[in-house]
C-alpha cells in the first residue's frame, strides 16, 4: 500500500476531513517515525509491530568474477517485527481465498459440496477484522 492509498482509505472512513489534511496527518506520522528512528529510538505500535535499528557487523565478500575481496563497513539497518495481530492475519494465498489461520480449518466445496464454504476474511476492498484489529 501507498502512503496516497493510505491516505485515500482515510478519507474514505473519516470523510469529515479534508483530503489535503489527512495526507498531511499520514506524511507527519512517517516523518516522525524516521526522525525517531534517526535518533535510535525503538518505535512500536501495539498489534502491527515494531521497528528498531540493529548493528549489522562488518563483512568481506568476494567477488565471483574478479576474485577480489571487499570489506562492507559496519553499519546500522532498520529492523521491523511483526506484532500478534498482524503475524495472526490469514494470509491470501495465489488464488485470492486466505489461507486459514493456524489451528483453522476452512470447508472446501470440492471436498464437500453439500457444505457451505466458510470465509476466514473479505476481500481487499471491504474492512477486515481480525482479533479486534481493523483494517480498512
């Protein structure tokens, strides 16, 4: 997702607000998650995740053509975790059905046609809720 399709989703659940106002909301939110970020700060948000920096060591590669072996400097790499919430999504699986959570089982019409197909999440367009997790 776009931070404009972020946006657009807002506006959408909150049409009391101006397009231009929710867009600026949606870039100062990410500006400051990277302003803290730079600052080595951990940032977290309850149910979706976190991001962290982490040391990445120094590494020597070798270059497959030439040979020739490079030191990559130590440096710092942001980090990002998947929350509860977010890691318990049924995920879609090529054909577009979600696949069903751990523990789920899901009916399948081929299996069974007498029995109705049970639906673990909607589609992309409409609201999907998960564990009190909404996401629109």
């Amino acid at each position: 997702m776009l931070k404009k399709e972020l946006a657009d989703r807002l506006q959408k659940k909150f049409p009391d607000y101006l397009k231009e106002d929710i867009r600026e909301v949606v870039d100062i939110v990410f500006e400051k998650m990277a302003a803290s970020l730079e600052k080595g700060r951990r940032i977290e948000i309850r149910g979706f995740g976190s991001f962290a920096l982490h040391d990445q060591k120094e590494k020597l590669f070798t270059n497959p053509k030439t040979g020739k072996t490079i030191t990559c400097p130590a440096n710092k790499r942001i980090v990002f975790r998947a929350g509860s919430d977010l890691r318990n999504l049924p995920v879609a699986t090529p054909h577009g059905d979600p696949e069903p959570a751990a523990g789920e089982t899901v009916n399948n019409k081929a299996d069974n046609p007498e029995e109705p197909m049970e639906k673990t999440a909607e589609t992309d367009s409409e609201p999907v809720t998960v564990r009190q997790l909404t996401l629109f």
